[in-house]
C-alpha cells in the first residue's frame, strides 16, 4: 500500500478509463512484481465502472448520508472556485515549448539508479502518462504506441530536478517537448536509458571504443616487432 503512490494511482485509473484491460493487468504485474521481488508471477485482475452515486448506495463500507444532509444548503449558490493558472517551470523560461505532458518514471529495482542520485543530464526513461491525445504522437514518433498494449517507455534527459517533499523532475523527449514528473517516493531505482548507459549502470560515452582502439594498435605495433625481432634472430 505504500508503494501505491497517487502516481500510480492516475498511472492506472487512466488505463481502466481507456478500458484496455490488458495493458492494466500487465501495469499491476509489474507494479507489484517490482515492489515485492517476485519474479515469477500470475496476476488476474477485473475491474467494473460504477458511478459515485452507486458507490454511495450500495457500498457496505461508506457511511450513509441522511435525507436532511442531502438537502442541506440546496438553493444557495456555491462560491466561485478560485482559478490557478499554472505557471512555466523557471528552468524552460526563455525555451522553445511546443507540449509539456504529464509523465512516470520507470522503476528497475536491480540495474536501475536510485532516485537520490539521480542529476540533471542523467537520461532516464520515462512513462507518458498525460491524457492529452498528443502523448500518443510523442510516443508514435518513438515507435513506441501499441494500440493493444498502450504506450511504452520512452527515453528523456532531465533538465531540472527538485525535492521539497518529493521529487518534482522536468525532462526534455525531443525539440520543445517536456515531460513534467512528480515522484513521492524516495527509497526506487529508475530505469536508466539503455543507449547511454551500460547493464552494469556505468555511463557509455566514446572513452571505451577509443582505448579499445588504441589497444589493437598497440597489439599490431607489438606483433610488427616481434616479428622483426624473430626475422633477425633466424637470420643471424
């Protein structure tokens, strides 16, 4: 129940409102696979859409509001909700945005990082979790949008991160498209881009392939002199 975040909370709700029961018991699976450890596991789950008002009829659990509490304050007009607009993270201030989209991160309990240690330019892979229509043409330009399975990870570089309670992340996807990340929990691992980063967790970059590089020349150079030495010891 801890690791039922309201994050995962939206991750899930959104997949039952789509009714693609698939993708949400594979979601549950994995949820709880990682949560636990368990790696070989069956899950089956079904859910049923109901209304509020049905909730409050028939729950055996709800506490029941009486006839005076229903009618209470019918006639008076409620008050004007106050509108809050929110505002450009400061880190995309001066940027060109095209589409900010509400985002997950994907958890990796063995070979991920943990979110502690996470930096800005780290890569990471990131869930769209936006019910925004054009999340799915962020994840079509990734060829990562199932229409049974859903949309699947695609991979981010953090631009900004914070934590003042929890984790609140900005990650840039492609020119202009953001993807805003809020993650209560502290104590995960996140998976990490597995283009840029080897399965050990170590960072790839051009430093392996130089000095492989300059090895086989050494070898050659190595070889080239030995065998000059070889040709002259035979000849003497």
């Amino acid at each position: 129940m801890k690791g039922f975040t309201f994050q995962e909370i939206s991750n899930i709700s959104k997949l039952i409102d789509q009714d693609n029961q698939i993708a949400a018991n594979h979601y549950l699976q994995k949820f709880i696979s990682a949560l636990t450890g368990l790696q070989n596991m069956e899950l089956s789950a079904d859910y049923e859409k109901i209304s509020s008002l049905s909730m409050e009829i028939y729950s055996l659990t709800s506490t029941k509001l009486s006839p005076a509490e229903l009618t209470k304050g019918q006639g008076k007009e409620a008050p004007a909700a106050d509108v809050k607009i929110e505002k450009t993270e400061d880190v995309l201030e001066g940027k060109e945005i095209k589409l900010i989209l509400s985002g997950a991160l994907i958890l990796s309990p063995i070979k991920g990082k943990d979110i502690s240690t996470l930096v800005v330019g780290d890569r990471i892979m990131i869930s769209i979790v936006d019910p925004n229509p054009r999340g799915i043409d962020v994840a079509r330009a990734f060829n990562a949008y199932d229409p049974e399975k859903g949309i699947r990870p695609i991979p981010g570089r953090i631009v900004s991160l914070k934590y003042d309670g929890a984790y609140n992340i900005v990650a840039i996807v492609a020119k202009g498209i953001y993807i805003k990340i809020i993650e209560e929990e502290s104590n995960i691992k996140i998976g990490m881009d597995p283009a840029h980063y080897s399965p050990e967790g170590g960072k790839k970059d051009d430093e392996g392939g130089k000095s492989g590089l300059t090895l086989a020349v050494l070898a050659v150079i190595f070889i080239a002199l030995v065998g000059v030495v070889l040709f002259f010891v035979f000849k003497l």
